[in-house]
C-alpha cells in the first residue's frame, strides 16, 4: 500500500470512527475530525517535502488491476500540479473544522454526521486530483456530490435544500456528459490498442478523428466548466456558496471548483490536444466574459449579501485560471496552477471571516456591518487583508499568479490579455467598496457590542494568512513545484514559448 492510499484512507477510517461514537459526545467528535485531519496535513506535507522537484511525470505511482474484465486499475500517482492541489485539500480541511467549531450544531442531522461527512469528502479529494485510472477518477468526481450535497442539505441555511438540490443537478448532468466522452474513449481504446483501457497514460497515445475528438472533448470539458464554473455554467454557484456554512463554503469554492480547472489541464489537453488547440480560443472568449461578468455581479452585490459576493469574485478569478491554462503556454500555465492554490487560500480568508461576522451580527448583508473596524478590529483587519489578496494587491500571493497568467497570456493572445487585465481595475471595486461599507465609516446600530475573534478563530486564520503573505514574497518554492509539470504539458501538446521579440530601432528605415 503507498503512500497516496494510505493519505486517503486516513480520513475515511476517521469517519468511520465517528459513527461509532455516541451522539451525545459533539466535543469529542470535533476532537477526533480535527485531530485525524491534522495528522493526514502533516502526512500530506511530508509527502510533498519528498517530492522530486526536478521530476516532471507522475511520482509515488500505484497501479493495481481492479475490474480486468474491463481494464480498469486501481491507479494513483501526483505531479507537481497535483500535489499542490491534494496539499490545498490537506491544509484547509482541519482548518475548516477549528474554524467551524460550532456551525454544525442546530443542523438537520447531528454534529458527529457533520464531521464524518468532512472526513469522507476530504478522501474524496485526494482521489479525485491522484486518479490516474479516468473510471476511478469519475467515481471520486461523483462520489463528491454526495457529502457536499448533505452538508449544504442538512446544515445550510436559508433556502438549503433547493441549493443543494441545484448542485447536484447541475453536477450530475456534467458528470453524465463526461461519463458518455468516457464511454467514447473506451470504445475507441478497444479498437486501436487491442484491449479497451481507462488508463490516461495509454489514453493519451490514442489518434481519434477530428469530429470524433471534438465531442469528446466537449464532453469533458462542460462537465469541468460546470465544476468550475465557467460562464454560462456558473448559475448554481450563488446559491449553493449563500445557503452552505461557511466552512462548506471554502471546501467548495477552495477546493472543490479547482477539480474543473484541474481535470481541464489534466484530461482534457492531455487526452484531446487536437480539440484544445481548437476549442482554445473560444474559451479564452468565455474567460474574458467570465472576468467581467463576475466582476460586475460582485459590485451590483456590494449593497447585497456578503457571501453571493464573495462566490461572484470566485467566477471573476477562475476566468483568470482558465485564462491561463488556454493560453498554452508554460508561464500561464505556472501561474494558473498557482492562482488555483492562492485563491483557494484567499477565498478560505474571506469565507471564514464573513462566517465569524454573519454570525455574530445575525445578517450577512453588507449594509449592517458598518465600522467593525473600531468594534472588532482584529476581524476587520483579517477581511481587509483577505480582500487585498483577493484583489491579488502586491505583496498578497495572488498577485504573483495574476501576473504570471497575464504575461503568459499575453505572449500569444495579446489582446486577451490586455482585455482581462482591466479585470484588475473592477477587481479592486468589488473589494474595495465592500471592505469600506463594512469596516469604516460610523458604527452601524446594533454593532456596538460585538465581541472580536476568539483564541480559537484566531488560531485558525493565523496559518491562512501567514501563507497568503508569505507566498506574496516567495512564491519560488511552489513554482519550483509546478514548472515542470506545466512545461511538458505544454510541451506534450506541441506549443513552445513564444520567443520575446525586440524591434531594432531604425531597422526599416
């Protein structure tokens, strides 16, 4: 059994563990949730500390025949892309459960059914971004539904159970494109390579027909543009980030969209590179709309509630990750990895902050937290930075992945580029007028006893924060990570960097 294996069965004995606990003992459930995922983050950062950086396949590769009659395996193994995406999972799962000590009290099923779920969801994201096998991957990207679906379900607020009911219609009907393109491709392994195979690795080497391909990669792809979500599949987001806790919240929005941005990189220029280049800059269109659409829907929310804000943003920035990723090249590609960890940190900041402030103010309308800066200053201050990450200001991590998608872009789509870049400039609207109705100006009625972040909050934010300054300064030790990953994917697809060019003054003349 390898490592991989192991790092996911963890969290899933953890649940299991849980089930057996009396429902009466609620402290010792969280006890157990937050120390079996703290142990698996320091499993899972361990792992990655033995990660060959120089290396751009797959490491600590397993593969086990599972169903022979049908060719598929039981298949694990990580990249640098990967792992940083596994290693998002691991850090913000126990954070998540401290900093969500007390939201699933008052739900429909109990505290310990809570916990559970978190640990069953976490091992369902190890697989999901380890799956080598394409059947074992779409079984972990199915099986995800399931404990987001009850978590929202049965511990949301507000109108619950119809957002959770649109998560999982919108997602079942992806997963069953996808499942049809996989169907496809099994057909077709048969036929070229002698014996069917959900092996990528083999999958990879297949030649399909234009048409054929064009299909199948539309298959894949609107199921990843719904996980992600991509404009126009991004409807249930709102909904589903508004009625969620806000521990649900940043799994879903943190961890769980970057599958779609992840299974573009990984399946659909991998298996379908004829089809990307294609497709690739229709889509560089959708992540434009993307940028600017959510941009415009998170200020028209600045009035409104603060978590459909905050989800608005997330569709504003995964056009900026899709951006990279279609512009085919390895700086884009680099920074579109790395802005899917740094925004799953940064959202991370701002979920669990707007939670803490909902909760104690009984509203999560922006208008009814005016001058939390002189009442809470701790809170407020933990927004702010949160925002100016958000913003990808200097100094805040996403600022390096910003611009590495931008100059990445902008090497062979100029004008994308250019064009997204005013993305930035409404970027700083939607942040900037929230952080100044919420934290400045007088003191909102009702707000003058409100208590700041406890021992416990602060704890939990402390280590969130610390990384989205820290990989503001230095990101070079994930880039290290990431670089030669993106470059041979890109390579694989037969793109190089384009080469800078400078004209010679006078040269014409």
């Amino acid at each position: 059994m390898s490592s991989l294996t192991i790092l996911g069965l963890l969290p899933l004995l953890g649940s299991a563990a849980l089930f057996f606990l009396p429902r009466e003992k609620e402290l010792l459930a969280k006890q157990v949730a937050l120390g079996i995922t703290t142990l698996v983050a320091i499993a899972g950062i361990a792992l990655a500390l033995s990660f060959n950086r120089q290396e751009s396949g797959l490491q600590f590769v397993e593969k086990y025949s599972w169903i022979p009659a049908f060719g598929i395996n039981y298949g694990l193994g990580v990249d640098g892309m990967a792992l940083l995406l596994i290693l998002l999972a691991l850090i913000l799962t126990p954070i998540v459960i401290l900093a969500c000590w007390h939201e699933a009290e008052g739900g429909r099923w109990s505290v310990k059914t809570f916990f559970a779920l978190l640990l069953i969801l976490e091992t369902m994201m190890i697989g999901v971004f380890a799956a080598t096998d394409i059947f074992l991957f779409y079984l972990f990207f199915e099986a995800m539904l399931i404990p987001v679906y009850f978590l929202i379900g049965g511990y949301g607020t507000g109108e619950r159970a119809a957002a959770a009911v649109k998560f999982l219609l919108y997602s079942l009907f992806g997963g069953l494109l996808m499942l049809a393109s996989i169907i496809g491709l099994y057909v077709v392994s048969g036929d070229q390579l002698g014996a069917p195979t959900f092996d990528v690795s083999e999958l990879s080497k297949l030649s399909i027909n234009n048409q054929t391909e064009a299909f199948l990669f539309l298959g894949f792809f609107i199921a990843f543009a719904i996980k992600a979500p991509l404009w126009p599949f991004h409807t249930w987001l709102p909904d589903a980030a508004k009625a969620a806790t806000p521990g649900t919240s940043v799994l879903l929005l943190g961890v769980l969209d970057k599958v779609g941005t992840y299974g573009m990189i990984r399946f659909c220029l991998t298996l379908f590179p004829d089809a990307s280049k294609q497709f690739g800059p229709t889509i560089i269109v959708l992540s434009l709309i993307s940028i600017f659409y959510g941009a415009f829907l998170a200020i028209w929310q600045s009035n409104g509630d603060i978590k459909r804000l905050i989800s608005y943003t997330s569709i504003s920035h995964f056009g900026f990750i899709t951006l990279g990723i279609f512009a085919m090249t390895s700086q884009g590609m680099s920074g579109a990895t790395l802005y899917m960890f740094n925004h799953g940190f940064s959202t991370a900041a701002l979920f669990l902050v707007a939670g803490w402030m909902a909760s104690r103010r009984g509203s999560s309308t922006i208008a009814d937290f005016g001058g939390l800066q002189r009442v809470t200053p701790v809170m407020a201050w933990s927004f702010f930075l949160a925002g100016m990450s958000s913003l990808a200001l200097p100094g805040m991590s996403s600022f390096v992945s910003e611009f590495l998608v931008l100059v990445g872009t902008y090497s062979r789509y100029p004008v994308a580029a250019i064009i997204a870049t005013f993305g930035i400039v409404l970027a700083a609207l939607y942040i900037l007028i929230p952080v100044q109705k919420a934290l400045h100006g007088p003191t909102t009625a009702g707000n003058e006893q409100l208590s700041d972040l406890n021992l416990r909050e602060k704890i939990a934010i402390a280590p969130v924060m610390a990384i989205i300054i820290a990989l503001g300064f230095f990101p070079a030790p994930l880039l290290n990570v990431i670089n030669p990953a993106a470059q041979a994917t890109i390579s694989a697809l037969g793109f190089s960097d384009p080469a800078p060019s400078i004209d010679s003054v006078g040269e014409n003349k």
